[in-house]
C-alpha cells in the first residue's frame, strides 16, 4: 500500500488498528462497549463522554456511560422520544448538535438536556449490513465542540466499534449456546440413571416438566443439576 502523503490521516489509520486489536482482545460484550465508549472519548476530538445505546428485543438502553451526564440526557432522550442518538438508530444517519440551547430539531429534549451542562452531541447509527446494534454517542459541555472531520473520522471508528461489538455478542451467544447444552446433557444423564431411562427418554422428561411448568428448558436443566443431591 502506497504511503499516504497526509500525516493526519497516516495518524488515524494507526489509531484505528490500535483499537481494532484492543476491542478484539476484549473477552465479553460489557468489556468490549467500555472499551469502545473510552477509545473514542480518548481518539475523538471534541469528546468529553461517551456512551452506547443498545437496541435489544425492541427497546433502547444506555450502556457503558463515562459519565452521569450521559445517563441523565439519554433517559431524557428516551422519555421525550427525541434526540440524536433515536434519529441515529431509526434514520440511518449521523446527528451532532453544535449547541443545545439553540437546537430547534427537537424542541423537548434539547431544553432539558441543555439544563445538564452538555451543549455538543454527535451520535453514529452502529450497525453490520441491514442490522442495527445501537448508536455511539459522544458528548462535550464546549459549544461547537465537534466539526465535519470529525464526524468523518468518528464514522470510521464507530464502523470499527460495530464489527468489534457484533463479534463479541456472537461469542457470548456460542458460550451461552454451549452453556447450556452441556448443562441439558448433564440433566439428562441425571434422569438416565436415577430412572433407568435412555437418552430420548430423559430429553423427552425435561420437555415436558418445561411445558407443564411453563419454564424454559435449559432453566429446567439447571435446577435439576443444582438440586440433584436432594432429588
């Protein structure tokens, strides 16, 4: 690849494989949104807080927050339905705001949020082909605290933040996956030998009690290996 002749850019490619290599390093999905929301307060110009609002079964949540600021506006987001971390999430866009206290696009959130302290907001869609995770949102008390590069240079870095985050959400899902097939395995070699039954057998217990009982499988399973000493 031919040197690039702009040493800021040059700068940002390092960056960015810097913390590429830090967020695949990280073991779990909370590890790995902490640092995402601390790279990009530390490689964002302009961001003095950060914070993720994840979509999760339909519904929105803050995560990994730097501050209590981010709390507080993002709850005040949620109850107002505005905000430019929500246009973020359903139009597919970045939104930064320059200045709260004169922000017209969303006349009930900007006032309040404006009552924390925090004048600059830019938030980015985090998303993997059509599927949305959420939005990164960044924050800063300075007037005008975000411009057009940076924008384009946090799009980069959330696009980064998203495959980090997708892959870390599909490992957790695998080991839950494992998780419980090994427990249901254990709970049927229970059955198999306190019932003399064969493994289609015990399987078929287990659906059952959850069906009757209403509760889910592998919930079934765990009790089961948890309280085998006084079955």
């Amino acid at each position: 690849m031919p040197q690039s002749d702009d040493p800021q850019r040059e700068s940002l490619s390092s960056v960015l494989g810097a913390i590429a290599r830090t967020l695949q390093s990280e073991p779990d999905v909370d590890r790995t949104l902490a640092a995402i929301v601390k790279a990009a307060v530390d490689h964002v110009d302009g961001a003095e807080q950060a914070g993720i609002s994840l979509v999760e079964n339909g519904r929105i949540r803050t995560v990994a927050p730097t501050g209590e600021a981010v709390v507080t506006v993002d709850e005040i987001q949620y109850h107002t339905g505005q905000g430019p971390c929500l246009d973020a999430i359903a139009e597919h866009h970045v939104y930064c705001t320059g200045n709260l206290l004169g922000e017209r696009r969303w006349p009930a959130f900007a006032p309040e949020a404006a009552e924390t302290g925090i004048r600059s907001m830019l938030s980015y869609r985090l998303f993997i082909t059509h599927t949305t995770l959420g939005a990164l949102n960044l924050y800063s008390t300075q007037v005008g605290a975000f411009n057009d590069q940076t924008e384009q240079d946090g799009q980069v870095f959330a696009a980064h933040a998203a495959i980090a985050l997708v892959g870390a959400q599909t490992e957790a899902q695998l080991h839950a996956a494992i998780e419980t097939r090994d427990v249901i395995g254990m709970a049927k070699g229970i059955l198999m030998q306190r019932h003399d039954l064969d493994d289609v057998q015990a399987f078929h217990m287990l659906v059952e009690t959850s069906q009757n009982t209403n509760i889910k499988l592998h919930q079934v399973a765990t009790w089961l290996v948890e309280h085998r000493r006084d079955l």
